[in-house]
C-alpha cells in the first residue's frame, strides 16, 4: 500500500516525463512520503498504436477530439450527435492526415473512443489493486475527461481513496466547477502546488476527506464547499514565491514505464526543466490574446546556481542532454550568469527556451554557443498594427531580423501567425503579402490561423472594451452534457459569438465565401501553406538543408556575392560592389536611413548622402534582397555557410520515429477495433 499514487492521463506527451509529477513525487519523498507515480498515458499509447495517440495529442487542441475520445466512458447516458460533432471540426482533419495516410479518420476517432472504456476500467482497477490512501490525477490540456473518468472509476471501485485533481484545468473557477459538479472529486489544488502538497497530504491521511476545511492550505477547495454557506467561493489560486525551494523533479517512474513498453524503441525522449515562473513582460504588458500562467503572471525566477545544479543533475542521473525548458520567458539576467556557463560545458545541451523576439545578435549568438537550438519568440504577426493590437511590445523588423539571424546560427524558431484580432484590417494582410514571399529564404511559421480567447487573458478579462461577447468554444457541448452557464465556469477557451470564424465548418460558413470578406487573409493563408511545403525537408527524420530555398551572400571585403534560390527570385546570381556593397553590408542589421548613411560614412574617406544611397537602395529592393520595413533597410541574404539545424531526432522536446512504428507495425490500425 502507497500513501500516495498520482497519475499521468491520455493524452500527455509519451516523448517526455511530466514535470508536475515529478517535481510533486520529489516534494512527497522529503516528507517520508510514500508515492506510486503512473504513466498511463503510455499504456493507452500501445493500445490504440502510437501514430493515433501522437495525432491526437499533438494537434489542435481546440477541436477536443482527446475530450471527446473519453466522454462516452465518462458520461455513458450522454449521446451526442457524433456526426454533427465529425462535420463540425471536419476543417482540423488535414492536420491529422499525415499521421494516418491510409485510415478513415472518422473510423479511427470513433474505435478510439470505443476503446477508452476498456483502458478506464483497466487503470482503474490497477489502482484500486495498489491501494493507495489517496490519488491524484493532472489536468492539463487534453486530459480532464480521461481523468475525471479514472477518478469516477475508482471511486465505485474502491469509495475508501480520496481523490484530488490539480493543473491547469483545474485553476480557479475551472476548479471549483469541477469540484462543483463531480462529485467524486474530493479536492482540487487551484494553482501551484509545490509548497503545500506535503502538508495537504498530511492532512487528508490524518483526517481523511472530512478534514477540517479550515486547515487545510489556501488553494485548496474541499468537500465542505459543496455544502457549507460559511465558505468563501472565491476561487483560490496557490503560487511559491521562492522557486530554489523547489526540489529538482524525479522522473524515474517515467523512464521505468518507458523502457518497459513495446513503444521504446519509436520515441527518443527530452527532458523537462523549469527555470522560471510567470512573465516578466506580461507583469507589465499584458498580452490581449495570451492566458497563459493564469493569475499567477508575476515572475519568480531560480538563482543562476540552482539552475545549473538542476541542469547537471538530470543530465547525469538520465543521461540525456536535451532539455525543454518550461518557462514562458526566458530571464534576461541569466544570459550573464547560466548561458556563459553553459557555452563553456565541455558537451553541449540541446536545449528549448521561450524567449521575446527583440533579442540582438550578441544574444543569440550566446544561446546558440549555450545549446539553446530552438526557440519561441513570441512572433505572431509580421504587421506592426496587430502587434500593437495584441500588446507585444516587439515590431515586424524585429521579428524579421530574428529570424534571418536564426537562420544564420542554426536555431530553429517556433512562431506561428495569429489573425482575427479585434479591430484588424484585412488591408493589413494584402500589406504584409507585398513582402512575405522575400523571406522564403527564412523559416515558416507553423501555420496562420485565427485567435482563441483563452480564459485569464485581457479579451476574456475585460470583454466589453472590444465589444467581444464570449462563449465557450462550440466543441464543448459534444464534449460535457451540461448547461451552458456552467460550461462557461469549466472551459478554458472562447469565441465570439458575434465573428464565428471558419475555425469550424457550419452551414453558414457554406453558404458565405470567407475568401470575399477576407481576401488578403485567405491569401496570406495560402502562401504561408506554400511557405511550409518549401520547407518540409527541416521535419524530415534525415535533415537535407540543399533542399531548403537559399539567400546567401558571400563577402570578399569589397564584392558581395549573393546566390538565390527563392521563388520570387529575380536573379540566381547577383554581385554587389562599390557604393551597393557598402550599404548592403551595413543593413547586415535592421538601420533607419539615417542610420544607414551615418554608417556607410564611417567606412568611407569621402562622404556620401542620402540622395546618393536612395537610388542604391531601390534598385536593391526591386532586386528583392533588401527589405523596407517600418522606416528601417534590412540586408535579407544570410552570411556564408550557415550552421546545421539539430535533426527531428535531436529536438529538446523529444521524438517519435512514426515512420520506424508505421513500419513495424504495418497493421496497427488493427490495434484499434473498429465498433459495430
């Protein structure tokens, strides 16, 4: 018998062990704790083939396809209209078709779902086997149904175990409407949990689940608030303020169930760090669209010491080197104190941060020296108009100068294109599309779609200063049978229900062209589609960068040789000297004109003006390899050879090899029976 067995639900990442268990298993040791850590996730992995679980874990969450998959077991009375649901998000389906070239996807969802009871009563009962005095499960994303359907379970199972839920899905009203209408959810810890587990624990052994209310820790919210009109409703939110307190995650059981399944040879795992909490920008500046960290925005960062520690000790106690940093931004203070360190290793990391996109080329050239291969800016437009919109505090040169730099370093960029903003203009996209093309050289966003409106964010917050009227997204009632008021208290995610975008198919959107309405949108939309297929050998398991479209320049110290292979190429060579040479090579960085005069005239013994450089610097632009952007000249060819990008195998996140499953396992789909 354990005194406690958290559990890790479909559908959490396979490739990589979950944080928050780990740091919780952790936390409980130091208090002589006895803890049962479960991967479950994994289990249902190998049951329903690694290629349909990866597809639905790692595609567009706002369809709640994984929701959906364990509502039936969940709510067995609850009969929606599946096909109504299947037309509904029928527009996400070209997402998934890579991962199941050969299968019925809507066969494949529906035998997923079938197969959902059968995994809930074997978990279940596995469970109720060990014993334990109390079980948790993690919410986070696409795991509530899966959880709330264990936890039902094993209470008919077993009514003796308490059972508490924690994560995201379960921070403040979204964790007392869980509580409120699941009843066979005993507690839910709201927010951050590290700092009270031990003794909320303590108490739930001592004083099982009648405990007194009042002892327990804030942030917690018991039985009694269901019945107790002395209770505040106030929606609590635990946080720690001393992150070094905080002890470094024990991911053994992870790697145990790993190594032990059939699905260990197909996923080369990465490794989970957290050096920070919070956003140190969005302390200030809010950004409209982003509800991230909850109410728990303000940032706390670990001491330089303590990260390296952490760094170190999980890469010798595992033996990997890749590391996904969890941090929503990346602590400027350390690139003086952690990153010079890690440059210095003897063997570098592989490593995720997220980070703004303003940094210089000093910063990256650092992180880059430091391991840190990949990164999240935080660029989600290309028009300083929706920048402002969405409160970014960085600028469409910027975002372009980061990229081209990244490029030249070999780090790759995650960023992607957010469109619908409140009070946009479609000129705005026809704008942007008068100069996308010219950094096809570049790296692509993952795709341009419309905003969400997440709970916590400034839009959910303060709806009426955009005259926005929100309601949960539509998918939820497939999902949950219950009333709307209350799944508008547990969902996570909006839209507005006065602009209803195509996210979804429905019969309005039918019968009305959005490509009428929206036309520099949709051709936005189309080019970046374009942009991606121009760079799909970068996912490629075998990376070949001659495959990628090229811009490179080559600089002899007074001819400036540039080779194009973009498709909006004008020239497939071009050469640049004299006044031409100098003043591409001065907008290696972003220069207002005056900027650009001030520092061509420090390499030349004979000054020049502005009038001589203009028409150098049109004839440039027309030849597609000098950008104009917000008053300021970018050079866009990359500098001689660039550094390698990691392979998809070495990505910080970790890796599923879903061709080397697919070939093992020829006849997966029949791990899934179809229903009758």
């Amino acid at each position: 018998m354990s005194d406690v067995c958290l559990v890790l639900m479909p559908y959490a990442a396979v490739e990589r062990p979950s944080i928050a268990l780990g740091l919780l298993k952790a936390r409980l040791q130091q208090a002589k704790l006895e803890p049962t850590i479960l991967y479950p996730n994994i289990q249902f992995a190998e049951e329903i083939g690694l290629d349909v679980y990866a597809m639905i874990s790692e595609n567009f969450i706002e369809t709640f396809l994984g929701e959906w998959t364990f509502s039936g077991v969940l709510f067995p009375e609850f009969n929606p209209n599946h096909s109504e649901y299947f037309d509904l998000i029928s527009p996400c389906f070209k997402s998934y078709e890579n991962y199941l070239p050969d299968r019925n996807l809507k066969e494949a969802f529906l035998a997923v779902r079938e197969q959902a009871t059968a995994f809930i009563e074997s978990v279940a009962q596995s469970v109720a086997n060990l014993q334990p005095r109390i079980i948790g499960c993690s919410s986070t994303f696409q795991q509530h149904c899966a959880s709330l359907a264990l936890l039902k379970r094993v209470r008919e199972l077993a009514p003796e175990i308490i059972t508490f839920m924690g994560g995201a899905n379960c921070e403040g009203a979204m964790g007392l409407a869980t509580h409120t209408h699941f009843s066979w959810v005993d507690f839910i810890i709201s927010g951050e949990g590290d700092d009270l587990f031990n003794e909320f624990c303590y108490q739930l052994l001592d004083g099982g689940r009648e405990v007194d209310p009042s002892i327990l820790p804030y942030g917690v919210i018991s039985p009694s608030h269901r019945t107790s009109t002395k209770i505040s409703i106030a929606a609590p939110r635990a946080s720690v303020q001393n992150l070094d307190q905080v002890p470094i995650p024990d991911y053994d059981d992870y790697f145990q169930t790993l190594h032990a399944s059939t699905l260990s040879p197909y996923i080369q795992p990465g490794l989970l760090i957290e050096t920070s909490r919070g956003c140190w920008w969005g302390q200030k500046h809010h950004c409209t669209f982003s509800g991230l960290n909850g109410s728990g925005i303000n940032y706390r960062s670990k001491s330089p010491d303590r990260v390296l520690k952490e760094f170190t000790q999980l890469c010798e106690r595992y033996g990997l080197r890749k590391f996904q940093v969890v941090d929503n931004i990346l602590d400027m203070n350390h690139m003086n104190t952690v990153i010079p360190v890690l440059a210095a290793g003897d063997e570098a990391y592989n490593i995720f941060y997220e980070t703004k996109a303003n940094l210089r080329w000093e910063h990256l050239q650092q992180l880059a020296q430091a391991g840190v291969r990949c990164i999240q800016p935080g660029i989600e437009s290309m028009h300083n108009s929706i920048l402002k919109l969405m409160n970014k505090g960085n600028t469409a040169w910027m975002n372009v100068q980061l990229l081209k730099w990244a490029r030249e370093l070999g780090i790759i960029v995650f960023w992607n294109i957010l469109a619908d903003f409140p009070g946009e203009s479609d000129e705005w996209y026809v704008e942007m599309m008068e100069w996308l093309p010219l950094i096809a050289h570049l790296q692509p966003p993952s795709g341009a779609s419309e905003i969400r409106y997440d709970r916590f964010s400034p839009y959910y917050e303060r709806p009426s200063d955009w005259g926005l009227n929100l309601s949960p997204l539509r998918p939820y009632k497939y999902v949950y049978p219950l009333a709307p008021e209350i799944l508008s208290e547990l969902a996570y995610f909006f839209e507005d229900q006065n602009n209803l975008v195509t996210r979804y198919a429905t019969e309005e959107n039918e019968q009305t062209s959005e490509k009428t309405e929206r036309p520099g949108l949709e051709n936005l939309k189309l080019w970046v589609n374009q942009w991606n297929r121009l760079w799909q050998s970068l996912y490629y398991k075998e990376h070949k960068p001659e495959y990628l479209p090229i811009l490179s320049m080559n600089d002899s110290g007074s001819l400036i040789t540039i080779y194009d292979s973009r498709p909006c190429a004008t020239e497939s060579l071009l050469f640049l000297e004299g006044l031409a040479y100098w003043v591409y090579k001065v907008c290696d960085r972003a220069l207002t004109y005056r900027e650009v005069v001030s520092e061509i005239n420090k390499k030349l013994d004979v000054p020049v003006s502005w009038d001589e450089i203009f028409p150098i610097v049109s004839e440039l632009r027309e030849r597609k390899i000098l950008l104009d952007i917000d008053g300021r000249l970018l050079s866009l060819a990359l500098k001689g050879s660039c550094s390698p990008y990691l392979s998809v195998s070495e990505l910080p996140a970790g890796y599923i090899d879903l061709h080397e499953f697919r070939r093992h396992n020829s006849k997966s789909s029949e791990k899934v029976l179809l229903p009758n």
